[in-house]
C-alpha cells in the first residue's frame, strides 16, 4: 500500500527524527484491488487523509529529478513569493496513491494513463493534512478496452483546493 509508514530508528543512543516509507510494490495486495464490475459511476472512492512532511516531499523530488531550491531550501524558499518550502505541482500522484486504500482500483497493475487534464490551485506544503474527493464518473469498452473517466480533487486542513483533475485510464482485464 502506497500509505507512509512512519518508522524510528536509534542513532548513537539518542532517537533519530521519524522518517517515512512508501510502498513500491504495486502487486502488493493486488487480490484486494476492485476489479471492472466493482467501479459505480458517481460512486465515492474512499479516501484516507495524509500528512504531508518535507521528506516526502524532498523524496518525490529525488525520484522524479527535480532540484529546484523552492523544494528543498528553506533559506531560499522564504526570499520567494511562496514565503517558505512548496511542493510542485507534479505532487498529486504520490498524493492519489498516499490518499487511497489498497484496495482502491486506481492502484491496479496494469493500469495505464489514458489521458488527464489538471488545474493547480495552490501549492501544498510540508505539514499539510490532505484529502482527496474521487470518484469514477463514467466507464465503458471501446475496442474491447475497459475505460474509465475519475475526477479527483485535493484539499489542504483549510478545505482549500490544491488541485482538482479529469482523468482516463484504461483497466487491465
């Protein structure tokens, strides 16, 4: 499950900060997933809020090569117009998988991105508590593919939207 797990560790007798993992096997638990006949239309998926850290963030950073000082430097993220250390934009798919339980059908092997289209709000930010609203709003076969249209919408702890997207995605058989 792509959910952090918060973990410490002992360093030289005293305890090290909590630092977070997430779940990289995407077959992990892929017998829970909900399959073709189980995804209603207009139907909410359910949802788990997750907190955001600076780890997490400087980790997605790493992982998709991204280096910009906005992300990682406090000193300087403070001289900007953001006042302090954002996340970019790109965030929300560690987010959808961060927010969704395992056995949620957007984390299917097999999956493939289809199409989306995304509109940012406002960056996130280390320490803010996110929830995800989704839902699947249409499924049907073309060329005997299983499709599905899903909306997604991410809020901060002040109910401010951070980001909100269309997506298709086609589903494995």
């Amino acid at each position: 499950m792509a959910q952090a797990q918060a973990s410490e560790t002992q360093a030289s007798g005293k305890q090290a900060s909590k630092t977070q993992a997430f779940e990289t096997d995407f077959w992990k638990d892929a017998n829970l997933r909900k399959m073709w006949d189980d995804i209603v239309p207009g139907e909410p998926r359910k949802t788990i809020p997750y907190t955001l850290t600076k780890e997490a963030i400087e980790l997605y950073c790493r992982s998709v090569g991204e280096t910009h000082p906005l992300y990682f430097d406090e000193a300087y993220a403070r001289t900007t117009l953001y006042g302090g250390l954002i996340a970019p934009p790109s965030i929300h798919i560690l987010l959808m998988f961060s927010c969704t339980l395992a056995d949620d059908w957007m984390r299917s092997p097999g999956t493939v991105n289809a199409g989306q289209s995304w509109s940012y709000n406002i960056p996130a930010r280390p320490g803010d508590l996110i929830t995800l609203q989704a839902r699947a709003l249409d499924k049907f076969i073309k060329r005997e593919r299983l499709f599905v249209v899903h909306d997604n919408v991410f809020f901060n702890q002040r109910g401010e939207v951070i980001c909100s997207g269309r997506g298709w995605t086609i589903r494995p058989q």
